[in-house]
C-alpha cells in the first residue's frame, strides 16, 4: 500500500484496534467484533498465536478492513508478515534494516519510539509515521502537543495509555491517529465471550472520533 494511501486511511479512520490473542479462535473474533463496531483499522500482534495464519484469513473475511500487525523485532518476522498479507506494520523500536526492508516491499511501516531524537531518527530513516510508545509515561495528550511545535511534520500515532475516554485529546493534541489494545477488549468482556458489548465499545469510540 503506497505511503498516501496509508496516510489518507489514518486520517480517515483515526484509531487503530490493537489485538494480541493468545488463541486465534479468540483473535478472530476480538477484530469481528471491533470491525462490527466500525473499526477499519486491526493490528494482529506477531506474538499472537498463529498471527500469520489469522492476519490472512482477516484478510478475506473482513475485506473491508485493513489488516497489520505489530510487535516485530526483526527482519525475519516482517518478511514473514508480508508474505502473510499484512499490510502495514508496526515495531516497538527502530531499527533501521526494518525500515529499509518494509520500503522495499513498499509496506508502511510504523517504528515506536519516545524521544524527539528516536522520532526524528525514525523518521530521517523512512518511516511512514511513528509510534509514539509508552506515551502515557510522559505525559499523554500534553506530551503529544508539546511535540507538535517542533516535529509537527512527522505523522505520530500514540498508544499505551490511550483510553475509550481520552482518544480524542489525542488527536486534537495533533495525532494522526491513536492505538489502542486492552482499553477495547476489557478481560472481563473476553472471558465471558461479550462480543456485542466490545462492539458497542468500538462504535463509541468512532462516534466520539467522528
């Protein structure tokens, strides 16, 4: 997917439904849910079970959706990833040889990083935009505006702390778009298999980003 296309989606969508399933069972219907709820955008982390084989039958059965993942650590994996369908992909660090080898593939690639130097790095490296992670340990939706003055070039998509409640800070804080994982999917709704209740979350979520 080309760099605009993948910028446009971003700032069409706003927020994207991060999921790491421990069973793909659970996995497929975590993003059913989300995606009924109106969420475009899914993360299969690579740490989930079968993330490969779950990533590409997301694929088929959500074609309205666009299917990444994330938690990659090497060069390896992103192949891996690619080669399953995925189609952007996020990293906890940056790496360069990641960066270049996701450009070559021309698959967005979307490194974590925390200071303005990681950022900048990432960026000057070919990063379609950057992951900004853990953002709550510095400050949150503040911390993002203070970094807009300086970088306000460089597309930041904040996770790690981004609530249900507080997404939409961030993206009036400047964000392009926000990440978000556990605060979607509550354990307990998991457990009790309340599929319709995350539903109902996701679309609040997109209500209150509309």
């Amino acid at each position: 997917m080309p760099n605009q296309i993948w910028l446009s989606q971003l700032q069409e969508h706003r927020a994207i439904a991060v999921i790491r399933a421990p069973k793909i069972e659970l996995g497929q219907k975590m993003a059913l849910a989300v995606a009924s709820g109106g969420m475009q955008l899914i993360e299969i982390t690579w740490n989930s079970d079968r993330a490969g084989e779950l990533i590409s039958q997301l694929r088929s059965e959500l074609p309205g959706c666009i299917i990444g993942t994330g938690t990659l650590f090497n060069v390896q994996q992103l192949q891996e990833a690619i080669a399953s369908g995925a189609q952007f992909l996020f990293t906890p660090h940056v790496d360069s040889k990641m960066i270049q080898a996701a450009q070559e593939k021309h698959v967005p690639i979307i490194p974590g990083a925390l200071t303005p130097t990681e950022i900048v790095t990432a960026w000057n490296q070919g990063a379609s935009c950057v992951k900004v992670f853990p953002v709550q340990a510095l400050g949150g939706a503040d911390y993002i505006k203070s970094l807009e003055a300086p970088l306000g070039e460089i597309p930041l998509i904040p996770t790690g702390g981004v609530t249900v409640e507080n997404a939409k800070e961030f993206l009036q804080a400047g964000a392009i778009a926000v990440g978000l994982s556990s605060e979607l999917f509550p354990k307990k709704l998991v457990i009790e298999g309340n599929w319709e209740a995350i539903a109902s979350g996701a679309k609040k979520l997109m209500q209150q980003l509309g």
